[in-house]
C-alpha cells in the first residue's frame, strides 16, 4: 500500500503514518517528470481548505497516473467538513480515477484567520483523533467501498465556496500580504517547509549587514506552513486570531521540510 500525503503543520503525515504503507510527498513526487504510482491499494492523505483538498493536491490528480484496486482518501479538517467528500468525487472523476472510500479526521485547525491556536490546541484531547485514525484503518483493511454520488445541492455549495474563497482566502499571492517582524534571524526555515517555493531569502538593503528576510512570490498554497513552522514565530497574518503557533506534537519541523522543501530530492 501506498500513502501520498500533503502536510503544512503535521497532521496528515501523522495520520498517514497511522494508517501505514510507504510514505511519498506529494509535494516531491508532482516534480517528477513522469509521475506514476502503482499498488494494490493506493491512498491520498491531506489537509481540507475551505472545503475542498489544497491547490497542489488538486493539480497532482491532474497529472499522476495511478493504478490500484483501491483508491482511499483521508482528510484532515478542524471545524467543518462541509463538501470535501464532493469536491473528491468530482476531482477523481475529471482526472479518470475512481475514489472507493472517503474518510475525514477532526484535529487541530490551523487556519489562523478563523482561530485562535491555543483554544486548538486545547480542544485536541477531545478530539478522539486516535479513535477516528483506527476506525478508519479498519475500514481500509477491509477494503470498505462507499457509494460515491453527488448532490445538486453539494454542487451549489462548491460553486459558491470557489468563488468566495479561491479569490480571497486561497489566492495564488496570498503570502504577499503576509507581515514580517523584527524577530525574524533570515534562517530559511520558511523557505524551506514551503512546498511551492514560494519564498526566497533577499538580502536586507544595509550595506553593514548580511541579514536576509523572506520574500513571498505569487504561487502561495495558503498552507501556514511558513507562518506555523518560522521557529521565531515572525510571520504574521494581519487577521490571524492570535500569535500562537501548532505543529501536531509527533511530527518535527525537519519532517516537513523533508516532506515539502523543492531542493530536496
């Protein structure tokens, strides 16, 4: 079995690791000139944003070729679910794959314009995130297929969630509205867990200094991972609820890096 993961801030490797296989980013393998993945059970593992999978999950659909028995999704999410199962089905279909079985896993939300991340991070326990996991790695192992429709009123919703949200608050030139403060050391780490390469290091103009800050292009994910992982918590949004921080407690800032950083491969 393979799993191929998208991960910002940790909690889809950590469920992808939970429900066990070989592991591959999908943020390495859409760089891959041929990109095919063969098994008898394949399953994609990432985040939800404002009810459909992250831009990145949706082009490496476009352009992987996948062969399997069983094709599972599994999805990350923190307040609602809302027309994720939906936006899979219609997404496969349009690539020319058939999705057997969807499941979703209730965490920590790092959606920082909506929440404050300490209250996440305390609602965690009531979760029953490792309760959620092994039901579903049940259901997996025992090849559970679901009827997979869509609703006109499913439809809708997607329609308007796009036009809502794809133009405001998943825009490709998000980051450029992104605030840096003084704490910020240059260290790359932002660069590096980006998984677009969206941010490249510039030399600040002072002639007695090297320091260098972040510069954000104009194909952002709007993933956080530069704003939750930044080890000085320097980047901010100018909505964000609060300046608390969240990396799901099993997964390391080096994981995502290994997981999301281009020059890695």
């Amino acid at each position: 079995m393979k799993i191929l993961y998208f991960t910002a801030t940790g909690n889809s490797l950590y469920v992808a690791r939970q429900i066990g296989g070989e592991l591959l980013s999908i943020p390495q393998l859409i760089r891959e000139e041929s990109c095919e993945v063969r098994d008898t059970a394949v399953g994609i593992v990432c985040p939800v944003y404002c009810g459909n999978m992250p831009k990145i999950v949706r082009r490496f659909l476009r352009r992987v070729k996948i062969e399997t028995d069983y094709l599972f999704f599994v999805c990350t999410y923190g307040m609602r679910e809302t027309v994720i199962r939906a936006h899979i089905i219609e997404e496969t279909k349009n690539a020319g794959l058939k999705v057997d079985y969807v499941a979703v896993v209730k965490m920590v939300d790092n959606f920082l314009p909506g929440f404050a991340m300490e209250d996440q991070i305390q609602s965690a326990g009531e979760k029953q995130i490792g309760e959620q996991i092994s039901h579903i790695r049940q259901d997996i192992e025992a090849r559970k297929r679901q009827k997979m429709t869509v609703s006109l009123e499913q439809k809708l919703a997607m329609k308007v969630i796009a036009r809502t949200m794809e133009k405001s608050v998943l825009a490709d030139t998000a980051a450029q509205k992104y605030e840096i403060n003084d704490n910020c050391t240059g260290c790359g780490i932002c660069a590096k867990v980006c998984p677009t390469g969206n941010i490249h290091l510039k030399k600040i103009n002072d002639l007695l200094s090297e320091k260098t800050k972040p510069q954000f292009s104009d194909h952002c994910e709007t993933c956080y991972a530069c704003i939750q992982n930044c080890p000085q918590t320097a980047i901010h949004l100018p909505n964000e609820k609060s300046s608390t921080r969240f990396l799901n407690q099993n997964v390391t800032v080096q994981d995502i890096v290994k997981a999301n950083n281009i020059t890695v491969h």
